[in-house]
C-alpha cells in the first residue's frame, strides 16, 4: 500500500539511482519512452530541468541534485508513514533501515546472521535495506532518518539516539608473510622495534598506540578489506579485529605482533532514533540483535562479549 504514491518522484529517483533511463526501466517495470514522458512531466511541474539526457548520458542538473535529494527522503517517509498506519492492524511492514560497519560478518560474538534468521522467520512484508559505512556517517543518517537502526563501535554518544551496549571486538597489530618482523622471535617484539615500521589505520577509528611514537599513520583506510590489503604488501603493520584476521593467520599470510600494549577493544552498540515512527518492524530487529548476542564466559581467551545493557543516554 502507498497512501501518498507519487509516480513522478518515484520514477525520478529511481533513475537516479539506476544511473539512466536504460537501467530504471527494468527496476520500474515500465518503458524507457514513459520513463522520458514522467521526467518531463516533473520539469513541466518544478519549472526547470532536473538531468541532461541524451548521447552525452545521463547527468543530474544542479537543481536536479537539490530536487534529488529532497524527493528521496520524501519517498523515505512516505514509506515510513504507510508503515506506521499498517501496524494498527498488527502486520510487520514497511521498510526497515540498518546501518552496520565493515566486516561484521565473521565477527562471531555479535551473531548479526542469527538474528536476521529470527526476524525473517516471522511472517512479514518488509522490506529491508543495510547500508555499510563509517560510525561517523551511520550517526549522520540515524539522525536524519535515513537510517531506523544502526550497529558498530560508537564512540561518542549523540543527543536524541539511544545506545544498547552489545559486545567488545578485540583488534590485534599484524604483519604479512612478506613484512621484515614476521620473521623475528617473539622474545624480540616491542615497541620500540614495532615503531620502526609504517603503520595503516582505519580513518573512523584510529588505533595507534602512544607507545609507537607515532602522531599519525602512514597510511588510512576506509574499510577492513583495505586494510588487510595494505598488511598484506609487506609495506605496512596495522590492526585488524581477531576475528577478521583469523583465516589469513590460519594460512600462515599474517602474524599477530604479540605484545600487550599492542592489543585494543572497540565496544558494538546498537543504536537507534528515541523519536522512532516505524516501530514495529525496528522493535522486533532490535530484540533479534540482542537475543543473538554470544556472550562468552570471562575464562574463554576469545573476546569477551558484554550482557547486553539497556539503552544507554548520551
């Protein structure tokens, strides 16, 4: 159901989005000449063009990238206040918004593959959508809606969204096969020796030890695939989660830098909007996410995992 169909904005930002007229006639189901006919239905509405189109390709005018904008998050919540209208009659619907970080898949603790089993296992009509960025861009959307529920290593905690602390994600320093230290004894290993070495980091969460001596890394990256990647050249020593490090070691590709002070924690929360109109749908997805938790037993030497908490204000 779409009480507040707008055919026009839908078709536009849907074009948008696919890149060109070719493309979003697939998605809309429709030709590329109705297409054409809706997207010059809306300019004849706004007053003005909204994308160049032709054998130059398709490209988006500076009131178009405005008018793109906008409309997009007007579709949002018109989506938003369907859902919320249906779940007068109990039904789970509408879309459901989530934003996470970089390589959380073989993070084993967090169980995000368990609690998405339980959510889709309940009769419902939703639709989702996840998105994988940066803590800093995930409260950037949370905040203006983009986004219902967002999962990753906050940490500052903002006004207006509510934090449910769920577990700790143990980082280690490591090196490649290829890397001068993989080969020196442990006995050998510390800081002073490691700060010899270029380090990467990730830009949203930089782990660099005052122990190393160094202001800032040489390189950064913004994502946990970059990250290995760069490790991986030889060139570079830098910290990656135990878990996501876990099968490059296995094949004998990197080596954990076992000192102590070289060893981190990032604490995962889940956090959401305290102002929340699409509940439902982000109630049950939040109790699957922290139902799913692994908490481990402080004897284990895997990372230990926090009961989760309720929702902590900034």
């Amino acid at each position: 159901m779409n009480l507040l169909r707008n055919p026009l904005l839908e078709t536009f930002v849907t074009v948008v989005e696919c890149g060109g007229f070719s493309d979003a006639q697939f998605a809309l189901g429709i030709t590329q000449s109705a297409i054409s006919v809706r997207i010059r239905d809306l300019e004849t509405s706004l007053g003005y063009r909204v994308c160049e189109r032709g054998r130059g390709g398709f490209r988006l005018t500076g009131r178009g990238e405005i008018a793109y904008q906008k409309a997009r998050d007007i579709l949002r919540r018109t989506r938003d206040f369907d859902a919320e209208l249906l779940e007068l009659r109990d039904s789970v619907t509408g879309e459901l918004r989530i934003g996470m970080v970089d390589a959380v898949g073989s993070f084993p603790q967090l169980n995000l593959t368990a609690a998405f089993q339980r959510f889709l296992a309940r009769p419902n009509d939703v639709r989702l959508e996840i998105v994988v960025a940066s803590p800093t861009d995930l409260t950037q959307q949370l905040i203006t809606g983009q986004l219902h529920v967002a999962i990753a290593p906050f940490r500052n905690m903002i006004n207006g969204l509510s934090y449910t602390e769920l577990c700790s994600e143990e980082h280690r320093l490591y090196c490649s096969d290829q890397h001068p230290l993989f080969h020196v004894p442990e006995r050998e290993l510390n800081s002073d020796v490691i700060s010899q070495y270029e380090m990467c980091q990730r830009t949203y969460d930089m782990l660099v030890s005052p122990d190393l001596g160094q202001s800032k890394p040489n390189a950064v990256v913004a994502n946990m695939e970059a990250m290995a990647m760069l490790i991986e050249t030889g060139k570079y020593v830098g910290p990656l989660p135990t878990h996501f490090a876990a099968s490059w070691v296995g094949r004998g590709k990197l080596r954990e830098l076992a000192v102590a002070e070289m060893r981190w924690h990032s604490t995962f929360y889940l956090v959401r909007r305290q102002a929340q109109t699409h509940k439902r749908a982000v109630e049950l997805f939040v109790e699957d996410v922290i139902r799913s938790v692994i908490v481990l037993q402080p004897s284990t030497n895997t990372t230990d995992c926090a009961e989760p908490r309720k929702p902590l204000e900034p």
